[in-house]
C-alpha cells in the first residue's frame, strides 16, 4: 500500500522523472509557439530538471526564455491532455518532414525495425517520444517551473556536427520548493570555485590560454604550501622523487599504448623532422627512469614519486574552472613491485592516504572497480590483482564498495571519494594496479630464484592534482 501511494508523489524518482519530462515537452510547445522557426532535436529529464536541445537562428537571451517561461505557466493552465499515438515509419517520417523537423525525421530514421514509433499530442503540438508521460499539463504547477540556463550542446553528443543550443530548466510541484532549490542555486554560486579563485587572487583564466591556469601569488603559496607538505610525507614514506621530460618521441607513446589508445588527448609537436608528443601521463616516463639499471628483488618496491605536469586535450565545452582542465600538476608516484609484494604495499599506500586526508579533516569513501568488459590481461590475473587490492583493505579494516566493470583496462582500481561543502562527491586519490605496462617495455628484475621476471605497476596520486 505505502509503496503504491508513495509512487505518485514527487519523492519516488521515477515520477519525478516524468513530471520533469513532460515540462521539457511544455518547454517545447512554448518554443514552437513563440518562435515556429526553431527546430527541435531532443528533451529529456536528467538527475535535476530536465533539458531540450533546439536549433534556433537566435540565441536564447534571458528575456526570450521569460517569454518562453511565461507561454510555459499559460499551457499549464491550459490543461492539454497528453494522447499517445503510433504511426508505421514511412507515415512517421512525413508527419515530421512535413512540420519541418529534420532532427526527428533523423531520429526516425535511427530507431531499430522492432520499436513501435510513438508520438505524443497535448493540443495544437505533437513530439516524437517513447513516453512516459504525465496524462495533462494541467499536472504541472505553472509557477513553479523556472529555466535556468542556456548552453551550447552538439547535436548527438559530436562536435563534427550542428552547434544546437540546450536549454534547462527545474520543476517543483510548490513554488517554495522552487524557491528553495534556487536559494541552493545561488548558495552554490556564492561558492564557485572560479569565482573564490579570482576573488582570493588564487588563480585565473584568460581566454589566450583556455583550460591553462595562471597561478597568482596568493594561489603559489598555497600551493607550495602543498607541495612542501608532500614531499615531507612521502620521504617518510620512503618515496624518493623524480622529474621526467614533458616532451617525447611519438615510439615511446606507441610502445605504451597511448598513441593508439590516447591520442586524441595528446597534444603533438615536430622536432627535427620526427613526432613527439606532450605527456598526458607521467607513467612511461618512469619506465625509462626504471630501465636505466638492472634491477633484482633487493631493489623493490621501487618508490618514484614525481609532480608530473601533464597536458591533456579536452574539448572546450567540457572545461570548467580547474575542475576540468587541460594541464595540470599530479601528485604522482608509480611503484615497481613484486606481484606477491601488492597486497602490503597497497595497506601501506592506503595508511599514507589516511594520514593527508586527516590533516585535512576529509572522510572518504572507497570503491574498488573490478574488470571492464574490453580488458587486456587474462582473468586470473584480474582475479589475484582484485582479491590482493580486496585483502589490503579488509586487512586493516576499511570498508569499501564494489564498482562492477569500471576499472582501467589494464587493471583494477581503488578510488576514494571525498564530499565538498555542497555536499557533492568528487573522486580524489587513486590506486592502479597495472600488469601490462611493465610487460611492453620488457621491465625486468632478477628474482630470488636467480630467473628474470616482469615487475608489477602500481599508479597512485593522493591529492589526485595539485
Ligand atoms: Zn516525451
Ligand atoms: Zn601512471
């Protein structure tokens, strides 16, 4: 019974769901009405509100979306019955070429033979759309419907294609829960980061170098503030520290897989004739440093750690302050190990994480992700590399939970996650374990056994990025 009543309230998720998609077809019909020339491409519900991607040969100003708003509150008030229909392909296809909407006629076009192409009508509008639905407008507190943004978005996700612009927007079923989530809108803005940034003269942006900080003297003394305290921990814990080239040929980024797997990230420059490319990671690098001098069992595990500033492309519409750049500073350190040397050495990386994260005062959370479907390696060695990662935790009594197929391809990971103050979650440090890249650079150590073998990689940052 509970479970029943509780299903049509906005509390239960999917509901919600579908209040917020049925206001991004309101969003579409005020559009549609206001501005018949826009062309509509998609408008889903997301986890806070709900979005629609139009194209449009004006851009969405704040006055226009308080006209679209206002047209909004009107078909609410309207009370249009939400009817569902379907139509075979060929007659879908020319009920959308016919109203001029070339992304639907696409989309169309798209769907698989074995899905029923449905379309929803509420009045003089209709959109093709899998459902569900709330059954009329008239469900939707017009007044409590507000349109928060407006951004740029690629139509499918691909930046080879049109520039459409998204419009967002958040629903409540009362105008004062309305107001309450604006109130942590604006909460949230009073606490961005980029603003706080310029404001305390930590960091800025310029748009001669977008995604690439400057660091304002301010922001250099926290930051060597961090970086002394790093190298205090991590002498204690017996790492010693390393700088590798920010430049190097295009062989070494063949050899470690980046330059197949990688590239698009990678930003590559011509020297004398030959392709070199920028580190996007610090990890070959000390390969190198690694294969300078034969190595036997004594030796490790080899602690290196190194502030690797590393370069890495990203598209311009994901950037966002330093949360999403495009060079950075990582706390790194790379360990050559053993394979039965892991599971003490992982307890020893995860009491080094303890220690910072309680200075700072951040409780953290743990997830161990296990094997992705497209991996390399074979199952047994996944298997022994997730229980050694398993154990070291169980052993000094950290709790965890398991991210199902979402760790590297060439090993499994544990992330810990900390809290802001807004209470949103962000994955900070970070321990790989790696069983492929020692094995193409021929890394090799002489066992106690006297036989060569290949040294396991661990990858790990604390702080994640200076
Ligand atoms: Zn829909
Ligand atoms: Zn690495």
């Amino acid at each position: 019974m509970a479970e029943n009543e509780n299903k049509f309230t906005f509390e239960n998720e999917e509901y919600r769901r579908t209040y917020w998609h049925t206001c991004s077809h309101v969003l579409a019909q005020a559009v549609k009405r206001l501005y018949p020339e826009v062309k509509l491409a998609i408008g889903p519900s997301i986890d806070n509100g709900f979005y629609y991607d139009m194209d449009s040969p004006f851009p969405f100003t704040p006055e226009i979306m308080e006209k679209i708003e206002a047209e909004m509150r009107k078909i609410c008030k309207e009370k249009l019955k939400l009817e569902r229909f379907e139509l075979p392909r060929e007659e879908a296809i020319r009920f959308m070429e016919e109203r001029e909407e070339p992304y639907k006629v696409e989309l169309i076009n798209d769907l698989p033979d074995d899905v029923p192409i449905s379309f929803y009508r509420q009045g003089e509008f209709t959109d093709l759309c899998a459902g569900p639905h709330l059954d009329s407008t008239g469900r939707i507190k017009g007044n409590a419907i507000k349109l928060t943004a407006c951004n740029a978005a690629y139509w499918r996700g691909d930046s080879n294609r049109q520039t459409l612009q998204r419009i967002y927007g958040i629903a409540f079923p009362k105008k004062e829960e309305l107001d309450a989530y604006l109130e942590r809108i604006e909460e949230a803005k009073r606490r961005d980061h980029r603003k706080l940034g310029r404001e305390l003269g930590l960091f800025a942006f310029r748009d001669e170098a977008p995604g690439f900080p400057f660091y304002l003297p301010k922001g250099m003394v926290l930051r060597n503030t961090l970086i002394d305290y790093w190298r205090r921990v991590h002498k204690k814990w017996d790492y010693v520290e390393i700088m590798t080239p920010q430049i190097m040929k295009r062989s070494l980024w063949e050899t470690s897989g980046h330059w197949d797997h990688y590239k698009d990230n990678m930003y590559t420059t011509v020297i004398d004739g030959e392709d070199f490319a920028i580190k996007p990671m610090n990890c070959p690098g000390t390969i190198l440093v690694y294969d300078l001098e034969p190595h036997s069992y004594k030796d490790l595990p080899m602690r290196c750690a190194e502030l690797g500033i590393v370069h890495r492309h990203e598209l311009s519409g994901a950037l966002h302050g330093m949360f999403r750049v495009r060079c950075f500073t990582q706390d790194d350190a790379h360990i050559l190990l053993a394979k039965e040397q892991i599971t003490d050495e992982v307890v020893r990386i995860v009491k080094l994480f303890d220690e910072v994260y309680s200075v700072f005062g951040l409780p953290y959370t743990i997830e161990l992700s296990t094997m992705p479907e497209d991996h390399i390696g074979t199952v047994e060695d996944w298997d022994i590399a997730t229980n050694a990662l398993a154990n070291a935790l169980t052993s000094i009594g950290k709790t965890y939970v398991i991210n199902p197929g979402d760790g590297a391809f060439y090993g499994p990971k544990l992330d810990f996650h900390i809290e802001d103050s807004l209470g949103r979650t962000w994955q900070c440090g970070t321990i790989q374990l790696d069983y492929q890249l020692p094995g193409r650079f021929n890394l090799e150590y002489v066992g106690a056994d006297g036989e060569k073998h290949c040294p396991v990689m661990i990858h790990r940052g604390v702080f994640g990025s200076i």
